[in-house]
C-alpha cells in the first residue's frame, strides 16, 4: 500500500522538475559589456563628453532606457537621454560635467538581447573630468589683424589655443562690425576653429572688426581672460564688367581681302593671355578648319594663318566666351564674322605716285601687289616704262611682292614718263590683274641723279627700334619715339608717364609708343617698323655707286660732295666731316661694315645740305663717340649708340636697339 502511493509522487515529482527546466533553460551565452567610454577610471574626460557601452551581441532596444543606463555625480543622479544603435548605447548627459570630479556609470541587470537573456550582474564603472585651469585664448584670425585688401567674400576665422565648449561658440560671443554696424552672419565651430560666414559679402573698401567675448570658454569652462577684438580692410569691388570684342580685321563681309592676311580682333579691355589660343580664336574655310598661330598682346588677339588663304573664298572666324579678361569675366558673347579673299592680285601701291613731279632722273620704278606674284610673269613685257611713244630700255627685277624697273640711263630731266603693269602678271594661284595699271609721273630738273630714301611711316620717329630703347643719363630728345615688337618694359632710363595708347617723358619733346600700348599703337608701329626695313633695303640696292671704297674707309677731314658712296668694311671718321651741296642734294652712303665716329668729332654741312636728304645705311654697329656731332638720318641694321654727350640732328631708325647716354638728338 506504501509502496503504491509513493511511485505516483516521485513521478509527478519528475514530470515538475522536466517541465521547470525546459521553461528556463534558454540556449547561448548570457549578453555582456565588451567596452565602454570612458574607459573604467579614466581620468582628464572632457566634460562634454557622451558614455558608450558596447555589448557583446544586439539588445532588446526597449530594455535600453534611462533607467537601465544611469550616470550618478556622488549619490547624485545625473539626467541624460539614453539611445540605442547597433550593439551601443549612449548617455548623453543634459548638461557639461562638473570639472574635476567622479562620475560612476551604470548598465543594470535589466537589459536583455534578444532572446530575452539579462546580464549576469549590473555592469558598473567610473572616470573623473578633465582638471582644467588654463585659459584659453585666440592664437590666430584670418583675415589677420590690421589685413587690407581682403575679398569681399572673405570667411571671418578665429583659431583657439585649445578645444572650445560649441555652445559658447555662437553670433552672441563671435560678432563682426563694420564701424558700430552689426554685420549679419552665422557662426559654426569645429575642432579649435570658429568661422563667422558674413550673409552678404562686404563692402569695399571698409574697415571690419571682429571680437570674440568672454562668453567664449573651453570645455573646462574657463573664458577667455578678455574680450578679443581685431580688425581688417576690404579691398575693391570685384571686376564684374564682362568683356567685348570692339572691332575685327578684316571687317565682318569684307571683300577682297588679301590672301596673306592676319586676321585680328581688339577687345574692349585687358585679356588672360592663356584664354586667347587656337581653342577661342578660329578661322575656317566652311567646315573646314584653318591651321595657324594665335597671338596676343594689348588688347589684340591675330591668328595667322600657315598657308596663304584661297583667292576668292569666303572664310568665318570667330571667338569664343571661353576667353576671359583678367578678372575672369568671359565674353558677354561670342563673335563670328566672315570675309572674302581677293578673286585676282591688286597693285597695292606705286613709286612714284601717279601725277608725282620732281622725280629724280636715276629713279627705280616700282610697284607693290597685294600678294605674292609669280616671278616669270614679271618681266620686260609686263612691266614697261614710255617716254611719250618712246620704250625706256631697263631691267625688270622681282623680290616679296615687289616689282621693280631700272632704267638703263638717267631719265630725261623735266619730261613725263608712263609706266605700266599688264594682265599678263599672275600670282602664284595663276590669277591675272583684273586690268592694266598704268600711271605716270615727271622728272625733275635737277642735275642730281639720286632719290631721296622713302622712310614712309618711319618718318615719324626721332627714334625706332624694334628690341629696346635705352637711356642712361638725362637726354633732351625731340620728336616721337617708336619701339616695336618690343613692349614698353624694353624702353629704361626715361621715367616714362604711361597714357592711353602712348606715353611721355620729360626728357621727351613729344610722345613714346610701344607695341603693348593700346591700338592703334600697335598696328601703327607695325606699319612703320616695315617702312623702316624697307628704307633700309632701298638705301642698301641703290646700284652704280659714284664712290667706291672711299679712303679704304677712313673719311675722317674729307668734304663729301652729293652722290652713292659705297663700301664693304667699316667706316671710320677719326676727324671731322664737311658734307657740301645743295638743298635738294641727296648723300647715300652705304657700309657693309661699322660705322664709327671718334670722340668729339663733328659733321658739318655747307652750301644749302639738309640733314633730312643724308642717309647712312648701316649693316653693323653705329657707334657716335663722346660729344660727337652727327648731321644725317642713320639706318642700321645691327643696332646704334650714342655715347656720353653725343648729339645729333636728324633720325636714328635701328632694325635692333638704339642706346643713349645723356644725348640731345633733334629731328631735321
């Protein structure tokens, strides 16, 4: 019977203990801590500082609140809001921790993960803030203090010597004033830097004050010892004017534009010269592009082409916006315009002019084309030259786009001559003139057989160079001065005042041009440094000399007479030079060498000999020595100088550079 009654127990008895263990026995690891922030006793926390714990799998985020997750100063329990991402929560304290002091965090026995399992035991740990005295102060701003010609969109920064409490960092404690105007703006701050972001940009030319109070302090709670307060100068209004293409060579639908052009375009202001390239400046033929070079200098943009353009084409160039002006500002547009190149060759000029009187009886007869001809069409039967119905027998000679008729004998004195150019000259396309070109002019009655030297454009200028224009001590010069490709840096010693498309100097009865100056300076030199060189080649091919090899060289205490000297060395004038004859009496003196004249040595004219009809062509160097005295017009290939004192009445036109040295030189 006892035994009946207790097998029923022990089997109710296993059925509870089985069923008990199955409620509580969850599979796994119990969750732990793994890491916390701060770290268990740390010490020197800054007292903004937030507290992590991270577990060792993901938690039940409902059990993570702020009753689990606790921060206590002392028995004082200190108020935060508790979050949960990931496997970390994080306290974040309502208010700075107290500096210097004990905090002790907690992670009780109430969280659980996922499978509903809590942590063994409370997780508890402790570290105490930062122990901080030392004030902070502002180590650097930018703008720096006293700063001038600061951007109007300029941030404002101030830089501590250590890392801030950002919610002191605010337009309350960080203010910027333009005299005692507020100016409006927003503050941000990170790591030690503060940057006040003005809401408009500021005013030219104005002083700023910055200052940051005492309001501001670091994350100890220490402020600043004083009020911090610097000031800057804002520079000028920023160039937002955009820039225009003022004119086009050749105009747009020009005609009859010569093949070898160099189309060019002046804008309205200074350019970035890297946005002026073979990418903004185009030339095509339809949609074909033309090769060719891009240059800049001024205000003016050319391209030259490689090749020589077709005869009778139309061609469209253009410039894009993406050229911009020094401050960056592109084209207000881009321009496009078209031209069209000559169908047939031109006669661009004549010497003599048409109707010309008083031609010299020993002159060459020459015609300029508009383009390159085609040397076999040019010839004694293309080229003709009449006295009434009588042939003058000659030579035909052709060079550039230059023909050229030389007359056997000199030309009858006082009669009228008639010189003509056929349709049977071609340029190299094979092009014909459109017409006969005939014109006349009349000989005069002087006995002298030589034409003065044409300086065409280059008449203009006392002086012209094309590499430098130099001067070492005060020099009196009148007339213009013209250096060109050269710009105005390459012209010293004259204290030049810079004007709109020239400049002066008081050492300077008259103007300065330089290539770089404003147009139409540039294309003016252009023109005049051509004729220069073009002078220089008539003055060097007039043939027949009346003297050769005169003196070996050596003309120092000779009186010239008028005619073409020539000679292939230098030539020397030890002593001075009597240059005789009358006031229509042409000198030409050519050298294939140096021309150099000795210290204090001086040409002298008599009879009625004008300095304006001498002409010195000079390949080498001219050299005029000390207080030296010159009396004629100088065209020198290799360069001209003027020693200390030297002086002159008449031109120097240098094909390199022209150096002075306290000189006084006066046009004739």
């Amino acid at each position: 019977m006892k035994v009946k009654k207790v097998v029923p127990f022990i089997a109710m008895l296993l059925v509870f203990l089985i069923a008990g263990c199955k409620k509580d026995n969850v599979s796994g690891p119990l969750p732990t801590v793994t890491a916390t922030s701060p770290i268990n006793l740390a010490t020197s926390i800054a007292i903004n500082s937030k507290l992590t714990a991270t577990f060792s799998t993901a938690m039940d985020p409902s059990t993570i609140t702020a009753a689990n997750f606790t921060l206590l100063q002392g028995t004082a329990t200190v108020s935060g809001a508790v979050t949960y991402a990931g496997t970390t929560a994080t306290f974040t304290p309502a208010a700075n921790l107290v500096a210097n002091t004990l905090y002790t965090a907690t992670v009780s026995n109430g969280v659980k993960d996922l499978s509903g399992k809590a942590l063994v035991n409370n997780f508890v740990w402790s570290f105490t803030t930062i122990t901080d005295t030392v004030l902070p102060t502002v180590t650097s701003t930018d703008p720096a203090n006293s700063a001038t010609s600061v951007t109007l969109n300029h941030l404002i920064v101030a830089t501590f010597s250590k890392p801030m409490d950002p919610a002191t960092i605010t337009a309350l404690t960080f203010t910027v004033k333009q005299g005692t105007t507020a100016v409006a703006g927003a503050v941000t701050y990170t790591g030690t830097t503060a940057t006040f972001t003005p809401a408009v940009a500021l005013t030219p030319n104005k002083v700023y004050t910055g200052t940051i109070t005492v309001g501001a302090k670091d994350l100890a709670g220490n402020a600043l010892a004083s009020n911090f307060t610097y000031s800057f100068t804002t520079g000028n209004a920023p160039d937002t004017t955009l820039p225009m293409v003022n004119s086009t060579d050749p105009l747009n639908n020009a005609t009859g534009v010569a093949q070898n052009k160099v189309v060019a375009l002046v804008f309205s202001e200074a350019m970035d010269p890297l946005t002026i390239s073979a990418s903004t400046f185009t030339l095509k033929q339809g949609t074909a592009a033309v090769a060719g070079a891009v240059a800049y200098s001024g205000t003016t943009a050319t391209f030259t082409p490689s090749t020589t353009l077709t005869a009778g084409t139309v061609y469209t160039a253009a410039i894009s916006i993406g050229a911009k002006d020094l401050a960056g500002n592109a084209l207000a547009a881009g321009t496009v315009w078209s031209f069209t190149t000559e169908l047939s060759p031109l006669v661009s000029s004549t010497d003599p002019l048409n109707n010309a009187i008083g031609i010299a009886r020993n002159k060459v007869v020459a015609i300029n084309f508009s383009k390159a001809m085609n040397p076999s069409t040019i010839s004694i039967s293309t080229f003709t030259l009449v006295q009434g119905t009588t042939p003058v027998s000659g030579t035909v000679a052709y060079s550039g786009t230059t023909a050229t008729f030389t007359p056997t004998n000199l030309l009858i004195a006082s009669v009228p001559y008639t010189a003509t150019i056929t349709t049977g000259a071609k340029d190299l396309a094979g092009n014909a003139l459109a017409a006969n070109t005939v014109w006349g002019f009349t000989t005069g009655g002087t006995t002298s057989s030589l034409a003065v030297v044409d300086l065409g454009a280059a008449g203009n200028y006392l002086i012209l160079a094309k590499s430098a224009i130099t001067n070492i001590s005060t020099s009196a010069l009148t007339g213009d001065l013209g250096l060109s490709p050269a710009a105005t840096s390459y012209i010293t010693g004259l204290a030049l005042t810079n004007a709109t498309g020239y400049a002066t100097s008081a050492q300077v009865t008259g103007q300065i041009f330089a290539a770089d100056m404003a147009s139409p300076t540039p294309m003016n030199l252009t023109t005049a440094v051509n004729n220069m060189i073009t002078a220089y080649n008539d003055a060097a091919g007039r043939p027949s000399p009346d003297f050769l090899e005169l003196a070996t060289g050596n003309i120092g205490g000779r009186t010239l007479t008028p005619g073409l000297y020539k000679w292939t060395n230098t030539v020397t004038m030890p002593a001075d030079v009597v240059i005789s004859g009358g006031a229509n009496d042409v000198w030409i003196f050519q050298i294939a060498g140096d021309l150099t004249m000795s210290s204090a040595v001086k040409i002298t004219l008599s009879g009625g000999a004008q300095a304006k009809n001498i002409f010195w062509q000079v390949a080498g160097q001219a050299t005029f020595g000390t207080t030296t005295h010159f009396e004629e017009i100088v065209l020198s290939m290799t360069g001209i100088t003027f020693q200390t004192g030297a002086s002159m009445n008449g031109r120097a036109l240098a094909q390199t550079a022209v150096a002075l040295d306290m000189n006084t030189i006066t046009k004739p």
